[in-house]
C-alpha cells in the first residue's frame, strides 16, 4: 500500500478538527461541522473545498499531428480558448478510463484535469497515444480549491474584482490573485453556481485563508460534495463509472462525438448496434432509508442489477440512488426494489437530476 | 435511574420493569448525521443481543440490537420524522423503545456507565 498524499492545506483541516479520511489515495477531510449541514450550507450560501487532490496536465502543440484530437471523446481543437469541456478517456474496448474536463488556454494549449486516484494512470496513456507536441504533469504544484454555493459570485467579485461577475458557464479567466497567475473557471460538481480556481498550490493556503474570511463561505468536505454532486446526478468515477463501463451504458452519449475518431470508437459503434447489456438508472426511494454501493436491485421478482451510488438526499427528504440494471428494468417509472441483507426498499425508476433547484445557471 | 449499556454501544435506563432503550452519545457521534431509525413494532418480543431495528446515517447503516429481554410497549414515533434528534439527544429525547423487561437477572451481561466509559478507551 502506498503512502497517503496530503494536500498543502492538511493542517489547516487539522486545525478545523476535519474528519480526515483516505480518497484516492490521498488523506482528505471528508467532514468538519458536519456533512449536513456543510451540504446545506453550499444549496444556500458558499461552500469551500480543498480539491488539490485532482490531477492537472499541460498538452502543448499542434493538436491534430500531435495526437490529441483522438485521444478524447471530444474535439479539442473546437473548444473555443476560453472554454472547457467534459468527456472521457476510453480504452479500446470503449470502457471509461476517466471523466475530465479539457481548458482550451490558448491556441495551441490545454490543461486537462482529472481525477485524483486514476491521475497517474491518465498521465501515461494519454502520453502514450500522443505523436508530438510536449505533455507535462503539473499536479504536484498546481493548488486547486472549489468554491460553490448561490452566493458564490458575491463573495468572488468581493474577493477579485467584477471581473468575476461575467464568467459564463463552462468558461474560465485567467486572472492575477494574490500575485500569481491563475484560473478560475465557471465549473464546478454541486450544482450550484461555482468556481474552480487553480492557482500554484504554493499560494493554496493563503487563497483558503482569504475566502474563509468572508462569512458567507464556510469550509465542506467530500461527504458532502458527494451528496451535493447525486442530488444532481453527476457520475462519481470509480463507483458509477469504470473501465469495464461504457458511456452508453452510463447514459452519458452526449459527451461522446461519433463524428471525430477516438480510441474506443468502433466498440462503441458496435455496441450502439448490438444493444447495450445493461443501462444505468436513477431512482427515488419510497421514504428515508439510503441505498448504498452494492445493494442489489430487483424487478418483477428478478435481480436484475446493482446500486452504484446511493445517500439520504436532504433537499428531497428520500433516499436517492444510482445503478444499472438489465435494460428491461431502465425504463422510468419501473417499480424496483432495493435488498440488502435484512434491508428491502421500494423505489420507483426516474429522470435525472433529483434536484431541479440549483443556481448553477443563474 | 440506572442506566447500562452494550458493546454495541445501545443503553437502557431501568425504572419500574421498563426499560428505555437508545443508542449512546458515542455511537451518535461516530455515525454522524443520523438520517433514518427503523423502530420495532410494538407488542414485538426482543432477545438481549438480537436484532431490535436499524439507524442510518449518511455515512453508514447498523443494526441496533435490544441490550435486555422483553415486549416492545411503545416506540419513539418522533424519530419516523425527525431521526436528527438522535444526533441532538442520544441518550435521553433520542430513545428508541421501551421494553417490558422480562428478566432483570440479563442487566449483569451489560455494563454500567463507568464500565462502558472505560470500554470506550480501549477500543
């Protein structure tokens, strides 16, 4: 087992008597006051998350002859500079090796940011498939910190200047704050109005300082960016999206242009021909109970499928839940039933997102 | 009124052959947010150490099991509603049942609030 990495602020989360816990590998808060109240906190004013665990790289060059363009399931080179998108990183066989989001920073530059446990993994197959250009892993000095919540804007522009205040979503500044460049993009996994901002992470602990001296910001862990990211259906990799899982499968074809090549393209075809095995579902449970990872899922007397992603949704009062199931069963409003040991819960097949309330646009 | 508790981290007060049964202030702790109880029903009959229901927090599901013997006479209705009370108040507005205790001889196998005080330390 490897050693656990700490981001540049652990102390600071030690020093708020964070409940530390291990995330891909490396030793995260996962709860200061209290996952509740820290999620309520975000859904109503400004939630502070200490995201330096996810992993950043630089791709310079010509990104047709240098190999990028194939390498994801979106074009790089039609992301306007300025602008960033989702998709993934698939494997021959179509299965997700990541979710990202690529920032076009310049004409013949992107950063590319992915997740903590699957960083390094990413780092040497993307490079693998490229053909020129340079490609870098800037994780290590590169801080990231999510700020989220509908007051979030206010506190920005407080903090940075109006400058803030016209960023639209899925679009990111590069902007001086606190003496360094950094980015602060309109993106974020709660559902609410948010910004990511990366920033050298010798600089991490001062920008966490500064945002905390503004009341309407408190600090969240990841117990409560899970709950936050469910309430809207976002998939949580390692859990509701893996290698051995497809985007169709995951319900997510949107991400994926079928008229660019992309390694994973043709089993991807293939599958879209033949039907895909089994299909993800969303689905509210009748009452407070939790589905959890691994609970398994009948329909019609059958099982027919497994939970991926389950919590106690706060803003709907129900349990909520993601997992897939054999593509009979994935059809909304289908009455299944979750089991679990001595647990047996009744829930109903729905639409994504849970929870429509969010000022992620606003 | 004395209060015993299990390894399981459940108490139960005794007055008058009842007995009041919750979770302590510890395992409220540990399990964070509590989100849903799952109370007996009334008029069950329970056996010390066996199943009596279930708590959920966000973070976790566990069984509860009954510290003593006996018939389930009431349950707490206030936690169907509002189960935050469990994290507010573990071992008193927090109680779970009250059970009409069909041995009181079973009361040795639990431990007494310095006993348990000092379990807590060593696990």
């Amino acid at each position: 087992m490897e050693e656990l990495k700490s981001t540049p602020i652990r102390g600071r989360h030690e020093a708020l008597k964070a409940l530390m816990a291990p995330f891909g590998g490396w030793n995260m808060p996962i709860q200061y006051e209290g996952i509740i109240a820290e999620h309520t906190w975000c859904r109503e004013q400004a939630a502070l998350f200490d995201i330096c665990h996810m992993g950043e790289f630089i791709f310079q060059g010509d990104f047709q002859s240098g190999g990028l363009e194939d390498v994801f399931t979106f074009s790089v080179k039609s992301i306007p500079v300025g602008r960033s998108r989702y998709g993934f990183l698939l494997n021959e066989q179509g299965g997700i090796i990541d979710d990202l989001i690529v920032f076009r920073l310049a004409g013949d530059k992107v950063m590319v940011v992915v997740n903590a446990a699957t960083a390094d993994n990413d780092f040497s197959v993307i490079r693998s498939r490229l053909t020129g250009g340079t490609f870098t892993n800037i994780s290590a000095e590169t801080g990231k910190l999510d700020i989220q919540g509908p007051l979030s804007r206010a506190v920005m522009t407080t903090a940075f200047g109006e400058q803030i205040a016209s960023i639209p979503y899925f679009k990111f500044i590069t902007m001086n704050i606190l003496g360094v460049e950094a980015i602060v993009s309109r993106t974020g996994y709660t559902g609410e109005l948010g910004y990511e901002i990366f920033i050298p992470a010798v600089k991490v602990g001062e920008l966490w300082d500064l945002l905390l001296t503004d009341d309407r910001v408190k600090p969240a862990g990841l117990g409560a960016r899970d709950v936050l990211r469910l309430e809207v259906g976002y998939s949580l990799y390692g859990s509701d999206i893996d290698e051995a899982t497809t985007p169709l499968e995951a319900g997510l074809e949107g991400f994926v242009n079928f008229d660019k090549s992309f390694v994973g393209k043709e089993a991807l075809l293939r599958q879209k021909e033949q039907g895909v095995p089994r299909k993800k579902v969303a689905f509210e449970v009748a009452g407070r109970r939790s589905p959890r990872h691994h609970y398994e899922i009948c329909f019609s007397g059958e099982t027919v499928g497994s939970v991926t992603s389950g919590v106690f949704s706060p803003m709907l009062g129900i349990g909520i839940g993601i997992g897939f199931v054999t593509p009979e069963a994935a059809v909304i409003g289908a009455p299944i039933t979750i089991r679990h040991e001595r647990i047996s819960m009744e829930a109903t097949v729905c639409e994504l997102p849970f929870y429509r309330g969010g000022s992620l646009r606003s | 009124m004395s209060i015993y508790f299990t390894k399981e981290h459940e108490w139960v007060k005794v007055k008058e052959g009842i007995g009041a049964v919750g979770i302590s202030e510890h395992a409220a702790h540990e399990l964070g947010d509590v989100t849903f109880v799952e109370l007996p029903k009334v008029g069950a009959v329970v056996k010390q150490f066996g199943v009596l229901g279930a708590i959920e927090s966000v973070k976790a599901a566990s069984d509860i099991y009954a510290p003593i013997s006996g018939k389930v006479v009431k349950v707490n209705e206030a936690l169907d509603d509002a189960p935050e009370i469990v994290n507010e108040s573990a071992e008193d507005a927090g109680w779970m049942a009250w059970i009409e205790i069909a041995d009181e001889s079973e009361l040795k196998n639990l431990m007494t609030r310095e006993q348990y005080d000092e379990f807590l330390k060593n696990i």
